[in-house]
C-alpha cells in the first residue's frame, strides 16, 4: 500500500512540474511576441500559403477556411530561417503579410507582423500561463484542528435520552472509581485511568 502511495504520489509532482513548465512556456510565448515588436529586427519573408481542411460554416466568408503559411527569410548576418504559422481566410486566399520580426541573437524566435503586434491574444496566452502555475502549486486548505464533540451531531430528539444516560453513567462511574484528577472542560470528577470525560468527551491528558 505504502508502494501505491508513493508512486501516485510521483506522478502527482511530476504532472506539476509538466503542466508548470508548460505555463511557463506560454507566458515566454506571449512575451516574447510582444516584445519583438518594440526591440526586434524586422526584414521581408518570401510567403507560401496552402488552404488545409475544409469550410467550417461557423465563420464569416473570409474565414472560413484554414491556411497553411510557411516563409522563409534572411537576417543580417545572411543566414537563411523558416518560419510557419496557420491563419484563416476565404476559400480562394488569405491575407499574410510579408514583414517578419525576429531577435537578432535567436533568429529561430520570429512571426510575421500580425502576430507580434499587441493584441488581445498575448495577453490571453500570459494569463493562462500564470493561471497554470498557480493553480497547480497553491497549497491545500489546512484541516481543521479541532473536532467538534461527538454530541453536536446527535439529533436534537435522542440528546435528552443520551443526558439521561451520561448522567446515570456518571453517577455509577464515581461510586466505583476513585477520584483523582477533574476534567479541563467541565470540570467533572475523574479516575486516574480515565483517558475521556463521559460528560463531555474531552480527551484527558
């Protein structure tokens, strides 16, 4: 059982780290596109677009199609990348432009203008990601400490039959034992080897 336990246990922490790593990475994602529009190089992309799938009804007219985008550039250092990226559009083409931004030191970090510039969906994709991390590192509720007596859950009809009973069991508790300590709560009278008040279930120490 102890072996169950700490296997579920493994992969409850490794599923942490995983979903974590992969907020992180989102929150990278969504930075990253944006601030290649303030800081980032920007040069012309050669564009081939290729329409995938077919009409999903649900859109307007000028998207209802999904579109492949493969493009491929130059920096300044003359080295050649690629870069790929998927967009909606009609069912005889789609707009794309041919401005890419990119970091100068990682080149392999671009998009074509409309995805780095500023929008609603960075944010989004920033939230989410902080949303994941959170959510899978917030620690658990404490229990609570104290336990309520084992009277407070005894029907309000059967509790004058059990004080009838506790009484009568006290009484009979004391004519046989001897009395050496008192109860903390009450105060009721107790025997040296009592270990709980019959009055009020308090554990005695």
């Amino acid at each position: 059982m102890s072996r169950i336990k700490q296997t579920s246990k493994g992969n409850g922490i490794l599923a942490r780290i995983l979903i974590s790593l992969l907020g992180v990475a989102m929150i990278l994602l969504g930075v990253s596109r944006f601030a290649l529009f303030f800081v980032g190089e920007t040069t012309f992309a050669d564009v081939n677009t290729r329409r995938v799938g077919g009409a999903d009804n649900q859109y307007a007219a000028d998207k209802r199609y999904e579109w492949s985008i493969d493009y491929t550039f130059t920096d300044a250092d003359g080295e050649v990348h690629d870069g790929h990226t998927t967009r909606r559009g009609a069912d005889m083409g789609v707009k794309v432009e041919s401005t890419v931004y990119y970091w100068p030191a990682a080149p392999f970090i671009n998009g074509l203008e409309s995805e780095v510039e500023p929008n609603l969906g960075q944010l989004i994709l920033v939230g989410l990601g902080v949303l994941l991390i959170v959510f899978m590192n917030r620690k658990p509720g404490r229990a609570r400490s104290r336990r309520q007596p084992a009277q407070a859950a005894v029907p309000q009809s059967q509790r004058a039959a059990l004080e009838d009973y506790d009484d009568s069991v006290e009484e009979t508790y004391h004519q046989t034992a001897p009395v050496s300590q008192f109860c903390p709560e009450c105060g009721t009278p107790l025997s040296a080897a009592a270990r709980f008040c019959p009055k009020c279930g308090t554990a005695v120490k």
